[in-house]
C-alpha cells in the first residue's frame, strides 16, 4: 500500500497539503486539490489503519451515524440496522452527530478507521464530499437525505409527496391558510416537503404566503420565536403542517393551547395518546434501515454486481383527531400562545372534532 509521503512525492505537492487534502480542509485551492484526489486514487492509497485490516480482513461491524440517538425516527433505524448486523454475525458501533455539520467529517471518519465493512449515515451536511476516498473502499448507504459530491446508495423517503399529502389534507378541511413549520431549508427532506406543500397549495389555487414559513423549528429555544412570528401573520394560520417528528414535539406544548389543526410528518410513540390524537404522515423508519443493512451485506457478498444506487420510498397519511377542528371560516382570531409561566390549566384550549 502507498504512503501518503508517497502520494505527495506523485503528485508534487507536500505531504501536510495531501494530508489537508484527505481531511476535506477548505483552505485547499480547488486546482490542488484536484491534483491531490486524482493522485490519491491513481495510487490507490488507503489510511494506515485501514491498509493494515485490509491484509486481515475487515472487522464485522457496521458503523451507524445519525443526527440524534433519542430521536424516535433515528432510533428505530438504529434497531432496525442492528438486528440485521445480528443475523449476520456482525455488530454495530453508533455515533451521535448532533447539528454541527463541520464535525460530521471528523466523527464519521473516525468510525472508518475503525476498518469497518459498512457505513449507514444520516448526514447533517449540505454535501459529502470528505467521503470520496473511502467510498471505494467501504460499502457506504445514506438514508433519509440523499447524498451530494459523493456517490452512495441511499434509502429516503418521499418528502414532496408526504408534504403534498399533509397540505392537501388540511385544504380538504377547509383550511386556506397553512403554516409550515420546518427545520434549515438546507436540509433536502425540509426543502423536499415545503416543495410538496407549495405544490397543493398551488393546485388548490391558493396563494403562496412566506408569512407562514416557520424555520429552525427543531430547536427548542428558536421554535417558540418562530412559530410567533408566524402567528402574527396578517391571515393567522388555522393549520399547521410541521415538517418533522421533532418540530412537532417542541411545538406541540404550544401549539395545543390554540384552536388550530396539526398534522405531522412522521409519527413517533405516544402521538396517538395526545388529546387529540395527532394526525401524521408515517414513515417506515424500520424498513428504512433494514433496506440500509441488507444493502451492505449485499455488497459485501456481491462486489461486483450492480444495485440501484437510490431508492424512494412512498409515504401515507394516518388520519386521528388533530386535523379536525371548526370550519376555518367560524373560527375566531387564532390566539397567540404565552409563556408557560402566564399559562394556567384553563387556558388549555384543546382541538375540537
């Protein structure tokens, strides 16, 4: 196996600038680093660790990255990946992402040099591109976002026509002025989703209003901002559609003290146990990272046969009580919500059937 001394010595650059290179450091000018990644996979160089397992044999573990461990949706392809490593004789190594995307590169990347046989990731980057050098070398599926600069299995679901299905749901109620309520545009699944929603807005003939576009919902000190500010709407919302299962559950303590309709996109346990019970767009999170397992056990025994590289998944509406409230048009001024502090139990104003 080639050094990255080596590589610097074939390409002509320092070994501190492939070094940068295999990093993903951004301070790389673009014609060097083009240099560097030809180099890099002229010679085939893989890292030291990884170089002296490949001689042995990889270990049988598959590494699973996700944004967050105790997020319902995330924990069941968790489990579902897990059991299927199982059944394989493998094991699984876990690693929290959080929000940050500047340290995706360096926690995934860590799990790699831990001589893996396979990565299943959920990534929190706009793009992928630190992955290029392994992606040769280690079975790497990406599930719910797709991948960018980087080629990858990946598993999603279908988020415009789960954003269409909500919103043409609440328009079937006689709602005509939806918020959405999302996480960072930057996200394809929020993008994917406010896309289906624009797209039954549209066909309903209703007007397109960035005034009920709520952003950075997930977090739990911005969610309250955000959905004020869409409250304050010159038409208020008689509706909500929240993007995500978390969205949903930082909004939902506030968003049941108004007289306003909520469906969900994606259900997590207990979301039929809320009074009301909450209308949702399901998932199938375990299926997901069933597909996302087998898939690399599939490469490992098949190297050299060709898989369909992306894969989407369609998506249905579950229908409780959450999405029936009085005709928009009888409704009074929706009310804003106050802080826990000035609330009371009598000032619960629950959804009405």
């Amino acid at each position: 196996m080639p050094s990255m001394r080596e590589v610097a010595a074939h390409v002509g650059v320092s070994q501190k600038t492939v070094s940068r290179v295999f990093n993903n450091d951004p301070q790389v000018r673009p014609d060097t680093r083009t240099r560097v990644l030809r180099g890099l996979h002229e010679l085939q160089y893989t890292p030291n660790t990884l170089a002296s397992d490949l001689r042995n044999g990889r270990a049988p573990v598959i590494g699973i990255a996700v944004p967050e461990i105790v997020d319902p949706y995330f924990a069941a392809i968790v489990r579902a990946v897990d059991e299927v490593a199982r059944r394989n004789d493998m094991s699984t190594v876990l690693t929290s992402l959080g929000d940050d995307p500047e340290r995706e590169p360096l926690l995934v990347q860590s799990l790699l040099r831990r001589s893996l046989s396979g990565l299943v990731v959920v990534s929190v980057r706009d793009e992928q591109r630190y992955l290029q050098l392994w992606a040769g070398k280690v079975p790497i599926v990406f599930v719910d976002r797709r991948p960018s600069g980087v080629a990858g299995d990946s598993f999603t679901d279908n988020d415009a026509q789960g954003g269409r299905l909500a919103t043409e749901h609440l328009l079937s109620h006689g709602h005509r002025s939806i918020a959405f309520m999302g996480d960072r545009l930057s996200l394809p699944t929020t993008a994917g989703r406010l896309a289906g929603y624009q797209a039954a807005l549209a066909d309903a003939g209703v007007a397109y209003n960035k005034t009920l576009i709520g952003l950075d919902a997930s977090d739990e000190t911005a969610a309250p901002r955000s959905l004020d500010s869409v409250l304050r709407a010159s038409e208020p919302p008689t509706a909500v559609f929240c993007s995500n299962a978390r969205v949903t559950m930082v909004l939902m303590p506030l968003l049941q003290r108004l007289s306003i309709a909520v469906v969900s996109f994606g259900d997590f346990p207990m979301a039929a146990m809320l009074s009301p019970a909450l209308t949702v767009i399901d998932q199938d999170p375990a299926r997901i990272g069933t597909l996302a397992a087998t898939r690399i056990i599939e490469r490992i025994a098949h190297p050299s046969r060709r898989f369909r590289r992306r894969t989407v998944l369609n998506v249905e509406l579950i229908e409780r009580e959450s999405c029936r409230v009085a005709e928009p048009s009888a409704q009074r001024s929706t009310p804003r919500p106050r802080s826990g502090a000035q609330m009371s139990a009598a000032d619960r104003c629950e959804l009405t059937s």
